[in-house]
C-alpha cells in the first residue's frame, strides 16, 4: 500500500495548494455575483491542481521524465475541464436539495458531486499516463469516495469551527477552515482510493529485482505492455546500455500472459534461458540485458494454457514466433556468442600485446541453467550476474561483477574482481591464474570447461 500512501499525500498537497491559491477570491460577502466568481476560480483551481498533482505522480510510478510531463499536461487539460463542471454540477445538487437552508446530507452531497467530477479528471489523466482504461475505472471510484469524504469533512469542520469564527468575525463567509480541510481530504481522499483500488484489484504485475530502482513495480493492466529503455514504455528499464528501446512484450492474452522477444541482439531471458515468445507463471524471472524482473500474479499461479493457444500464436502479433512453454525451447546462449562491448574504448575490452598472438578460448557450461551452452572468448569480458556477456543473472552466488578473462598466448588469464564467494580454478581459490584447456573455472554455482 506504499503507492496508495503517496497517492494520498500527493493528493492532499494539492488540496492544500489549491486552498491557499483559490482563498483570496472567497466571498466577504453572500451575494450572488461573488459567489459565482469565487465558485468558478476554486473549481478550476481545485480540478487543475488536483488533476495534475496526480497525474505526476502516476508518471513518477510509471518511471520516466516523460510519463511525469504527460501527467502534468493531461492533468492541467482534464482538470480546466472537469473542475468548473463539477462545481456547477455540486451547487447544483446543493441547491436542488435545499441550499444554505438545507440539511447536512445536502452539502455532503453536493460535495461528492463535485469530487466526482475532480475524480473524473484525475481518472482521464491516470488513463492517459499509464494508457489504461483499467485505471480510469479505477480513478472515478476514487473520485466518488473522495468527493463523499471531502463533503463530510468541509460539513463537520463547519459545524466544529462555524459558530467560534461566526463570534469573532461577525458577518461574511466563514467557510474558509471548512474548504480547507474539505479540500485536503478531497485530494487525498481522491489518491489514496486511486492507490488502494489499484492494489486490490491488480491481478499481474513485474517487480524489479536486480538493477537500478530495484523494488519497483508496474501492473500489468493493458493489453500489450512494452518492456524497454524508451521513455514511452510501459516498463521503463534504464541503467543498461544493452536494453534496446523496444526490448520485449507483456501480451495479454485471456487468462494467460506472454513474453515476447521484439527482436534484440541481446534477447530475452526467462528463468536463465534465452527464449522468443513463453506463456509466464508465477514467479518466473525475466532477464533483460543485466535486470531481472520477477513476474507476479495475485491468484499465485497461471491457469493451464490450452493446446490450441500454444499452436496459434496471439492475435495481436502473427508475425511473431508461436508460444512455448520454457521446457519446450532450446537451450541456446542468450547471446549465441560471448559479446563484448562495440565501443573500443570501453574498458572491459583490451587488445594482445602487439606482436604476440593471443589464443581462443570456448568456455563449455558443464553446470546450471546454462550446461552445455558455449561462449567464445576472443578477447577480454567480465563475467557476473549485471555483465552483459554471459546470461548469469539468475545465479545469486555470483556477484554483479564476479570475474574476468583474458586470452593471452599463454593460456587464459583468470582474475577475480574481488567477488563475494570467490573464483576457483579446478577447485582451487584463486586471485588470479593462468587457466588452459581442460580446465574448470568455477563461478558462483556456474562451472565452466575451457576448450
């Protein structure tokens, strides 16, 4: 409930802002004239700063500078429309039931009309963030709540503060403690439902396990949610050079959710093994570039997939590969070579000593999710469970930044990077050491025999 916890502060905050923005054109007096002119500047304040406090922070959820802008622009665009609309639409009710001469319930209920209203525009702009309509369902429930729980609130505080401030200051409005906390617990109200409707009706969602932001998770609730270093996607993966743009696909499929490769050099990783396109179960690790994501479904576990739907694809993609469950695909190294980094001034990549030839090297898997896979190594690359050129982030015992390995023309230059477990050769802990083939070099519970 961590995210329903920020949605409310975020929420209140904008209460409180459009309070002290839209308190200076409160009526001094009861005329009609301005009461209208204080209504409309408290409901487009109100609607837009609301809206907008929001919408930033379910950009800020999503991950990226772009889903906060889109936040603030959509929540700035349905806040101008939304806010004078639910404020006509509440004094409207308010009205309708009996006015300044009408009962509790009256204003309760006006207030709710216009909190539904706001809610309305901040459910628009949820939508339009997360591009979800799942999540706009979501927000007009939180508007209707909120807006009931605003209306009791701005009732009660008038009837708590009413009578003292009505002695002291003798005529004119004395609504302004009222508004304020009416205001407060309309924002709040509006995002912390936003937030506990999300939680509790969320059925799959990816929670980042291992790279930058690590813990932070996005529901699975469009229909094709894109995984990649784009600003735009759904899931916005940075960090990691050798995360493409458009890197892979949650597809919705029925009841089922696939993993799609968009066809990266690099590709996918499910559980350790590089896959094209895989129905997901509960728990499963997806592996993209150096992160891992950890799929989660509320029920616990996938229902069986049907015959037919792992022959015939899914409809929003026919061009792409049919699905497979993971014992079905082959084993295949997750680049089908050790990849050093292009750049040459990267430091991981060093070149022989000039004028002496350095030998080849093919590391053979003989162990883990990685056996009898094969890795040429020409020149020099690190191994660990964030470096890009052996898939190893399924395996806790290895470091991020575990080993390294050299060839040379005498043999392969094995050097721990000051790992936490230790790397061995044929058994033996080393710091480092000239392996040759035959030998086995062991990292974290991966072993590897050189050839």
């Amino acid at each position: 409930m961590g995210r329903a916890l920020f949605m409310f502060l975020v929420g209140s905050l904008a209460g409180i802002v459009s309070f002290m923005i839209s308190e200076p054109f409160a009526a001094r007096a009861t005329t009609d004239q301005e009461w209208a002119r204080h209504s409309s500047v408290f409901g487009i304040v109100s609607g837009i700063l609301i809206a907008a406090f929001l919408g930033m922070a379910s950009g800020n959820a999503q991950g990226s500078r772009t889903h906060v802008l889109r936040g603030l622009g959509a929540g700035v665009l349905m806040g101008f429309i939304f806010g004078p609309i639910g404020i006509a639409f509440g004094n409207a009710l308010f009205a309708t039931l009996g006015g300044q001469g009408g009962s509790y319930i009256s204003r309760v209920i006006g207030w709710t009309g216009f909190g539904a209203f706001i809610g309305l525009g901040a459910a628009a702009t949820e939508g339009i963030v997360a591009r979800s309509l799942i999540r706009t369902y979501q927000a007009v429930v939180g508007g209707l709540l909120g807006g009931l729980a605003g209306g009791f609130a701005f009732e009660t505080a008038a009837m708590v503060f009413g009578k003292s401030l009505a002695s002291v200051q003798g005529s004119g409005d004395i609504a302004g403690p009222s508004r304020a906390i009416g205001l407060t617990l309309l924002g709040g109200g509006i995002g912390l439902l936003i937030g506990i409707i999300e939680a509790l009706s969320k059925r799959a969602w990816v929670r980042l396990v291992l790279g930058r932001n690590e813990g932070k998770e996005w529901a699975i609730d469009v229909p094709h949610a894109v995984i990649g270093r784009s600003e735009t996607a759904h899931i916005p993966l940075f960090g990691d050079p050798n995360v493409a743009p458009h890197h892979a696909s949650i597809v919705k499929q029925g009841a089922h959710f696939l993993l799609v490769d968009a066809g990266t050099p690099m590709g996918v990783g499910l559980n350790g093994a590089r896959v094209q396109q895989v129905a997901l179960n509960h728990g499963d690790m997806i592996n993209i570039g150096g992160l891992n994501l950890e799929f989660r479904l509320k029920a616990g576990r996938s229902p069986q997939m049907a015959p037919e739907m792992l022959r015939g694809g899914y409809a929003a993609g026919p061009q792409m590969p049919h699905p497979m469950q993971p014992t079905q695909m082959p084993m295949q190294p997750m680049p089908t070579q050790a990849m050093p980094v292009q750049n040459q001034s990267f430091p991981t990549q060093a070149f022989p000593t000039q004028g002496v030839q350095a030998q080849s090297f093919t590391l053979v898997a003989t162990t883990g999710p990685l056996t009898g896979q094969r890795f040429p190594v020409t020149t020099r690359l690190e191994l660990g469970r964030e470096m890009p050129t052996i898939p190893m982030s399924f395996d806790t015992m290895a470091s991020r930044r575990h080993a390294s390995l050299e060839p040379s023309h005498s043999g392969l230059m094995v050097t721990d990077l000051g790992s936490k477990n230790g790397t061995t050769v044929n058994g033996q802990r080393i710091s480092q050491q000239i392996a040759q083939r035959g030998d086995t070099v062991q990292i974290g519970t991966t072993a590897f025999r050189i050839e």
